[in-house]
C-alpha cells in the first residue's frame, strides 16, 4: 500500500477525521496528529484525513492540546487480498463468468 495523499484519504473514506464531514480531494488536507514539532513523524499511525478549518484550528498542537477528538486511530491499512483467477475463465463454469469477467484484477 504506497504512503499517498491519496491512500490516506482512502484509508479514511474522504472524510475529516476530526468532525467526520466528507469532502472532495480538493477539498482535504492531511493533519499530523502529533505535530511534527512535537517529534511527530510522517506515517500511517500520524496522518490523518482532515479538512482545511479542522487542519487550521488544530494547528501544530496535539489533538488533547486542541481539545479535538479523532474520530478513528490512525492505522496502515491491510493490503486487499488479491483474489488470484487460477482457472482459466474459459474452464470455469458458465454461471461463473460474468463474476471473474467483473471482478479478474485488470493486467495492464
Ligand atoms: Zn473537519
């Protein structure tokens, strides 16, 4: 799972993880939840989801010095699991076709 701007909002559904709204993309900033002048560092179990007023009025302070509640502890996610297709879909049966046509992991 790459460490992303993107996969941080994933992780939290797009949505504040201080007062739980969900925004667009454009909209989300991400927040160290010890700052990183306390010694915070720039990791899964640090960054969260948060929107710009939330992200302004925290500041560089930890969520207790904010009096500001996370909604969920951070934590990496666990990679998906990866459903393999050993057999060919040629071989399987009929009924299952369309399930490994729309779910096979797309080769590119
Ligand atoms: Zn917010």
């Amino acid at each position: 799972m790459p460490f992303t701007r993107a996969s941080i909002y994933r992780r939290d559904g797009y949505k504040c993880q201080y007062c739980g709204d969900a925004f667009a993309s454009e909209d989300l900033t991400f927040d160290h939840v010890v700052p990183a002048s306390h010694g915070g560092r720039r990791d899964w179990t640090n960054i969260v989801t948060a929107c710009v007023p939330c992200n302004k009025r925290k500041g560089a302070r930890t969520p207790q010095e904010a009096s500001m509640v996370l909604r969920r502890s951070p934590r990496k996610p666990v990679a998906r699991s990866v459903f393999r297709v050993s057999l060919g879909i040629r071989q399987s049966p009929a009924s299952w076709r369309d399930y490994l046509y729309w779910n096979a992991e797309l080769e590119t």
